[in-house]
C-alpha cells in the first residue's frame, strides 16, 4: 500500500549493493591481515618506510619506471611554480589558460605522433570522451552501439550508464573477437571500448581489432594508463605504436600521465580533424569543460618527463625494466610469463593467498593479494608488478620467496 513502485530497467550496468557486498568483504580481510592501510615514506634506496620502521620495496606499484622520484621531474615541478607563481587560474581552460598547458600539448603531440589534449587524470579524460562517443560526436553524429570489454577498468565502467542513456551498450566477453565481429555484422555502428593494456595483466588483441576496425569501420577507444613509456620509442605505450603512422579518425588513444609518465595528469591522444575535436572536448568534455585543468606543478613535472622521454635515458630505463620481467618470468610462473608485459599475476590458492603475502611484506616486500571474491576462488593470486628502479638481486629474493613458499 502506498509503495513506490521501482522504476524498471535499473541495475543494467551496475550494482552498488552487489559491489560493496562483494569489495567489502574483500577489503576487510586485507585490512584485518595488515596489507591496507599502510602509512609510509620514501625511504633511502627506493624503500618504503613505516612510522614503526618496517622497510620495504612496493612490487605493486604502477610507476614502472620509477620516473615518479626522478630528481629531474621533481624540479620541473618546482621550477614552473616559481616562474608561474601560480597553481592555476582558477578558471575553465575554455576562457583562460596557461601557456605552458599548451606547449606541454603540442610536446606530447610530438612524442606520441598524435594530436593530445590533456585532463586532470585520465579517469577524467574518459569521463569526457566515452559520453561523447556515444552520442556519436565522433563519428559523424551517428551513434554506435557501444562495446565495453567486460575486464575495461572501473574509469570506463562508470560511465556504461551514462553511455547507456545514449544508445545501446553491450558488454563482451574478455578480447572475444569472434563475439565483437558478431557485433560489427549485426550493426552499422560499433564503438569498442576496453583497455590497451589491463590492470590484472593481459592486453588487448591491436592487430585483430585494427583488423575489425578496417573491415567494418568499428571505431576503438583504448585506454592503455598501464603501457605508456615502458613502450615505444618515446613512451608513446603499446597501442600507439602499434599503429603505424598518424591515428586515424576512428581511434582513440587516453592514458594517465600518474603511472610510468611520472608525473600526473591525464592525456587523450587522436588524428585528424584535431582543432573539431579539442573544441568539442573542451567545451563538452564533462570535468575537461568544468573542471581545472592539470595544475602549474604537474605541468611543469610532465614537461619535464618530455624532456627525459625525448632522450636516450627513457631507452636505458625501458630496456631494464625488459630485463626485470626476463629476470623474474625466467624464474616464476605465471599466465602473463614471456608477454613482455610489468604486469604478473602469480596464482595461489584462496586459501593461501593472504600468507603468501604477509610473508612476503615480513620480508621486505609489498604484494598485493587478490582473493575471491572480487576474482574466482581459482584465479587468487599475488599481483606482482615489476619495476625498473630495483635492484636484481631485490627481484632474485622476490621470486625465491615466492618459490620457498610454493606458489606455482
Ligand atoms: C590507473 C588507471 C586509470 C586511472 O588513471 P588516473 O589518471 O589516475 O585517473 C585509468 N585507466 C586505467 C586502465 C588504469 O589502469
């Protein structure tokens, strides 16, 4: 009597009952067994140091090439607040803005051979760009049905039902390119959506989808946060360069400028029609429109982080953190051994799992332990992360204790 009725269609692309039930449980346990909620500061040597003196090397940890403590992005920082003297102009770029935004733009353009225009972070880039591909302003206003790869991030995700509200939004199974082909016959107009390379380890299939994208025209929208710089000849990351020559009008590229960049902010990289599309963004972006743009210190640091990515130092970075994954697959096991890839995920049984990686904290060591039920009971394991900045024999202790403990 008197109840309202809920609206129908609700929960089609999420669930917060459902995700906080499942996340909690899951965070809980790792707070109970001391591996979130760590308080500490750089230390000597890269070590990571609690107030109650417990050193340890972050191995899940996304600054690959430990560009984030680089002395030379540290003082581009300061360096641009002092001839700034100013955070920002506390106004939307749309009106005012700061020169060096733009000459950080056109040097990004540069290195990645593509048209940029940055944002605060790219979980902000995509919450300008994927409203707006959805509602077909970047394909000639017809709007595409819209494929999220079911492992996309969670900065994608958000806005499936934003998306939703526009046209038609599906979710495929993981780097199923029989199921995206599907798609592509059944509708004029697809957009894929899915990361170039995943949190969880993997990547997607480029030369398949570029290979969809020429037969049915299918636009991409990758986000590849987790390859820029450790690949490319100027850290332009995996996807950007597997793309030989310019992007064209049916791809973009959005990576975080916070990960192996080494500094912070976001950047969306695309072809032609640049000067449409920057206008488009800026004035219709979400938090691009509405927000502040990247700050004077963040600019300053990711000029920076172009200057190094433009020198011979990025190569010499990039090949050893080559080495430290040969070094470690070469040892351990995991699904992700020989891609070539930072990122590994090392099985252990659920039950296993959080000791496996108490142990390895005691040791000196930060892991971080996924567990159902935020992934199957059969795909728990440590997620380890491999880094440049490290010592080898750091990486040979890891990889015994990760053996004397009997995982894979
Ligand atoms: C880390 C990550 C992000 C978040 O990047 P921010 O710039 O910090 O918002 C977005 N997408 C992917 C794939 C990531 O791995």
């Amino acid at each position: 009597m008197g109840q309202l009725e809920r609206p129908a269609g609700l929960h089609r692309f999420r669930n917060n009952d459902k995700a906080i039930a499942i996340g909690n449980t899951f965070w809980e346990e790792t707070a109970r067994n001391g591996l979130s909620g760590i308080v500490a500061n750089l230390a000597e040597g890269g070590y990571l140091q609690t107030q109650e003196g417990h050193r340890f090397l972050n191995f899940s940890c996304c600054s690959y090439l430990d560009f984030d403590t680089h002395p030379g992005i540290i003082q581009g920082a300061i360096r641009a607040l002092e001839k700034y003297g100013v955070m920002d102009h506390c106004i939307s770029r749309i009106r005012i803005q700061i020169p060096a935004l733009l000459e950080l733009e056109n040097r990004l353009s540069s290195l990645f051979r593509a048209n940029v225009i940055t944002a605060i972070s790219a979980s902000a880039a995509t919450a300008g760009v994927l409203p707006l591909l959805a509602s077909g302003h970047f394909s000639g206003n017809r709007k595409p049905v819209m494929v999220f790869d079911k492992n996309a991030h969670f900065s994608m995700n958000l806005y499936k039902p934003v998306c939703g509200d526009e046209t038609e939004v599906l979710t495929s199974p993981h780097n199923d390119m029989n199921y995206l082909e599907d798609v592509c016959r059944k509708y004029e107009h697809v957009a894929y959506v899915c990361d170039g390379t995943y949190s969880m380890g993997g990547h997607a299939p480029v030369e398949d989808l570029l290979m969809l994208q020429d037969k049915y025209g299918m636009f991409i929208y990758f986000d590849d946060s987790h390859s820029l710089s450790i690949m490319g000849e100027k850290g332009e990351g995996y996807i950007r360069s597997s793309i030989p020559g310019d992007l064209n009008e049916l791809t973009i590229i959005v990576a975080t400028l916070n990960k192996a960049y080494g500094s912070s902010g976001g950047c969306i990289m695309f072809g032609p029609k640049g000067r449409d599309v920057a206008l488009l963004l800026e004035r219709f972006g979400g938090p691009l429109a509405w927000s502040q743009p990247m700050n004077v210190a963040a600019i300053g640091a990711s000029l920076a982080a172009a200057d190094i990515h433009d020198s011979p130092e990025l190569k010499r970075r990039q090949d050893k953190l080559k080495r430290h994954i040969d070094l470690f697959d070469a040892r351990v096991a995991s699904e992700q051994q020989g891609n070539g890839f930072p990122i590994k995920l090392v099985s252990a049984s659920n039950d296993k799992v959080m000791a496996a990686g108490q142990h390895l904290y005691e040791n000196g060591f930060y892991v971080s332990p996924v567990f159902f039920p935020i992934v199957p009971r059969d795909q728990a394991g440590l997620r380890v992360m491999l880094r440049a900045g490290v010592e080898e024999s750091e990486i040979l202790r890891l990889s015994q204790l990760l053996l004397d403990f009997g995982l894979n």
